[in-house]
C-alpha cells in the first residue's frame, strides 16, 4: 500500500537529515544582509583561505589536458590512493594496504553519508555522539538504523563514558562513530582514550568508526592522533580523512576511508553502485597536497592549517575576553566552542542558543551557529567559526561586546 507522506512527493524522512536551525540561520542571515548589514560570517566551517599554488597547478595542467574526461579512476586507478597510503606512513606510521584498506570519496561528508547503509541492516543500531556534526544522525535515518546517542558534556572533557554504556548496547551495536578533533566541540582525545575505546569495541565486536578531518589542525604543537596508530585497529576500526580543511580544498570534494577491509570493502561496493568517483585532475590535485605536506625536501613545505587557526584563535579568544565574555579557548579545529553569556529574556528565562544566535545577528551582522543544531546537549553553546582574517574577527569581537553590553543595561 502506497505510504501517505505529509507533502506530496516528499519522504518523511526528510525531515529526520538534520537540523532545521541551519535553514534558520541562513534565513537570519539573508534579512540582515537585505536591510543592508554587514554580514560577519562565523557560522559555516569553510576555508577562506585556497590551496597552495602546487595543489592549484597540478589541478588545472590536469584539467587542461583532454584524457582527463572519461569516466575517474577511482576505483581502479591507484595514485590518490597511494599518496594516502603513503602519507598515512608519513602522518601517523600506519601501515596500510592502498588496493583493500582505502576507498577514495567526494569528502568525507559523502562516506559519512552512505557508510551506515553499507556497514549495517535497517533496524540495527549504531552510537552517534551528541553533540555531533549533524550527517551523522542523518546518515542513521537514510539507513534506517537506530542512532543511541552519546552524550559529550563538559566536564568529561566531552569525551563519551565508555564503560557507563550498558553491554546490552555494546553487543547490539554495529558501530560506534566519533570525531576528535570534534566539529563543534573542538575537543581533543589521545591515544589513550583510543585504546581503551578499540579494547571495548572489540571486546563486544563493534566497528569503530572515527571522523578525523581535522587531523593538521592542533594547536599549542598537538599533533591530533589516528585510531588506528593503536596496535590491532586496522582489524577494529575504520577512519575518515578529508582534504577540504586541512589543505583548503572544501570545493573540490575529496577524501578517504581507511582501515579494516571488509567495511572500505562494503563501502567500495555501495559508492560503486552510487557515483563514479572523484574527477581526475582533483585526484590529481589531492595527490599534490598530500605529496607536499610530506615535505620530502626535509622542512614543512608550507605552514599547517592550524598555524593559521591558531593565531585566529588567540586573538579572537583574546578579544572576546576583554569584551567581557569569557570563552575557552580550543585544542584544534576552526571552531571556538562557546558557553552563553548570562542573558536574560523580559520574563526572566534565560536565552537559549537560537535565541542568542538569532539577536546576535540581527543586531550586530555576526553569524554564529546555535549549539542545539548539533544535538540536544548542545543547548546552552554556540559554534563560532575562526574563517574571517584578523581584523574581521577583531570587528566581530568588538560588535560581540557591544551587544552584550546593551543587553547587560537592559537586564
């Protein structure tokens, strides 16, 4: 029998892909820009910076050339591949096997977006951080499998409790998926934690599945680690990397899966049956980046992403302090992960982080993302992103603290 949706040719499950606060936000955004703001905007994480002249070379002499427009060799060609490989040795010293252990992806958005449909049956269930960058859940209900939510809070250092998970979950779960450097917590994990996280997986057969995008941008000289540096991931545990922040190349859409080979494998299969991969001369121009930040002459061929980052993050972190809001300062990524200030509605509720986010803009330009699009644990935060230069953030800043101080005198 025909299903009735709530819109005609529309699924229902639609509205389960993710967090309508995003829609929202670029809503706010385009009122604020039609009365003639100017629009600071710190809410979507995406480079403003391009890749280096190398990787903008190698991508436009392949795109010159006329072999380049057949269907891509993702699948059979090797080279992206093995430069991953290789830099994977380099990076992290993990050895993998470039033909069974890495499938080459438009992003790593795209891998997140399909891997549960390939990983697991509808029906089965998976552990998803919350907060979490919101392709994860969506992922779980274009699959139809179950999300059990974990719940990152400050003051474990929003990493999840492991051993607080009942074994009955454990046993039932095909896969657990985290991310650290974590989009938006910017908090770190060491190896460590990823031991004692592949011992349990393993203990109870769970596909560790680790979201690593932002792996060159530690600061404070933290080099972020892989999961699979730990002795026996590769059997254990699969990991997604991606060149979209770390080399600047967000629109060019390439990345990878690397680890255990039956679930690359599994993955392989599906986007087989999907897409045709990844135009070549962006192959080409990934194989670029990653051939440069091997530096094979012996020094760092140019500054890592998070050199940039980090001197952002000190002066916006800096600024936002001596505005009167205290905000701690990340570990890694492009993203300050702010607790609200104590703002109060006329009725003497407090604000929540749409409300705040929703004012912010409207009143000042300076778009921020509210922490509840990421998750109900995210109530009571914002997501601001470090991709303005220097002076705009100092502006923003400056705006930030003016705002608050006339609500300060209202309240």
């Amino acid at each position: 029998m025909k299903q009735l949706h709530t819109n005609r040719f529309r699924a229902n499950r639609l509205s389960r892909l993710g967090s309508s606060i995003f829609a929202e936000v670029a809503a706010w955004k385009r009122e604020a820009a039609s009365g003639g703001t100017d629009i600071i905007d710190l809410g979507i994480g995406s480079p403003d910076r391009p890749p280096t002249l190398k990787v903008r070379q190698a991508l436009g002499e392949a795109a010159l050339r006329e072999d380049m427009y057949a269907y891509p060799a993702t699948s059979s060609g090797m080279p992206f591949k093995e430069a991953a490989a290789a830099w994977m040795a380099y990076r992290f010293g993990v050895q993998v096997d470039p033909v069974t252990e890495i499938v080459t992806l438009m992003g790593s958005q795209d891998g997140l977006a399909h891997l549960a449909m390939a990983v697991c049956d509808p029906g089965d269930t998976a552990f998803v951080p919350d907060p979490g960058y919101p392709i994860y859940a969506a992922s779980m209900a274009l699959a139809g499998v179950e999300p059990v939510f974990l719940p990152l809070r400050e003051e474990n250092g929003y990493l999840p409790d492991l051993d607080s998970i009942a074994d009955e979950r454990w046993d039932a779960a095909s896969f657990i998926l985290l991310n650290y450097p974590n989009n938006p917590l910017s908090a770190v994990a060491d190896l460590s934690f990823f031991e004692r996280l592949i011992a349990k997986a393993r203990r109870h057969d769970v596909l560790v599945v680790h979201d690593l995008a932002y792996s060159e941008m530690g600061f404070d000289g933290l080099e972020p680690p892989s999961v699979l540096q730990v002795p026996g991931a590769l059997g254990q545990a699969v990991e997604f990397h991606s060149l979209s922040k770390s080399f600047n190349m967000a629109g060019c859409r390439i990345g990878f899966l690397v680890g255990n080979r039956d679930a690359v494998g599994a993955l392989r299969e599906l986007k087989g049956n999907i897409d045709y991969g990844v135009f070549d001369p962006v192959q080409e121009a990934g194989i670029a980046a990653l051939r440069e930040a091997m530096s094979p002459n012996g020094g760092p061929a140019y500054p890592k992403a998070g050199v940039i980052y980090e001197r952002r993050r000190d002066i916006l972190v800096e600024a936002l302090r001596e505005q009167g809001w205290e905000v701690e300062a990340p570990k890694a990524t492009m993203f300050v992960w702010a607790k609200l200030p104590a703002l109060r509605d006329e009725n003497g509720d407090d604000w929540s982080s749409r409300t705040f986010s929703r004012h912010l803009l409207r009143q000042t330009g300076v778009v921020v993302i509210p922490g509840e699009a990421f998750g109900a644990e995210g109530e009571g935060y914002v997501r601001i992103a470090l991709v303005e230069d220097e002076d705009r953030l100092l502006e923003a800043a400056a705006r930030i603290g003016a705002f608050l101080k006339r609500r300060d005198m209202v309240g």
